[in-house]
C-alpha cells in the first residue's frame, strides 16, 4: 500500500539531492548506489541500465530503500521504503530529465547498445528526521 510522501521528501526529490538506493544482493546482503532521484507525484524515479547489477537486484525482489541526506541540515533525512518497478518506457527522457536537472546538459555516456530504464518507487513507509 502506497503512502503520500511528506513536504521534506518532495523538497528534496524536487531539488539535485543525491540519493542511496538500496537493494537485495542474490545473497541477501544489502547492495548501495548512490544515484539521481526525480518524482512523479509521490513516486520516485530513477534510472539505470538494463543489466546493470542493481537493475538485476529489483528484478529479483522489488524491495528497495532510498535515503536523502538534507545537506542544508547535517542530521536530517529522508527515507523511503517501498517496491520499485522496472520499465524501458521514458527510459532515455528520464536520464536526460535527470541529467539537466543535476548537471545543467543532458546526458551523453551511454553506448549506442545500452538500454535505459526507469526504476518507479513506490513508497510504503517515509521516515523523516530533520
């Protein structure tokens, strides 16, 4: 069941907040990337490459975490527990989207053979501390 992403959570997914994402190793342990974040309503978006590690990770089990660190408040964050889906659709407007919105430029380094996708969080529970 989904949950609203409180103001906190929307200010920092708004703002070029670097994200962690977690997720399930085939063993069971934890696996983090530091990425991009962008939302969709009270979804958060991110990209990454078909066949990629992490994208295997959420293939296996949706389960993921996500923590924004509020670098304007040493102690706040943000995190976000939630299952995430995986689509190619928009993949390659979302690294772009992303790209501007933390680099000014869209993105350039992906090979002519790799494939975007987009990782879809859908929250489940927010933690907030600031």
């Amino acid at each position: 069941m989904s949950v609203h992403l409180p103001e906190k959570a929307r200010q920092l997914a708004d703002a070029p907040t670097y994200v962690t994402l977690a997720t399930i190793r085939p063993d069971g342990s934890p696996r983090l990337t530091v990425l991009w974040v962008g939302r969709d309503g009270d979804d958060l978006l991110l990209s990454t490459v078909r066949g990629r590690a992490k994208e295997r990770d959420i293939a296996r089990d949706p389960r993921v975490g996500l923590l924004f660190l509020d670098q304007l408040e040493p102690y706040g964050y943000v995190e976000v527990r939630g299952t995430a889906t995986l689509h190619e659709e928009g993949g390659s407007d979302l690294i772009d989207a992303l790209a501007v919105k933390y680099t000014g430029e869209p993105y350039k380094w992906d090979g002519p053979e790799e494939v975007r996708v987009v990782v879809r969080v859908i929250p489940e529970r927010v933690l907030t501390f600031a």
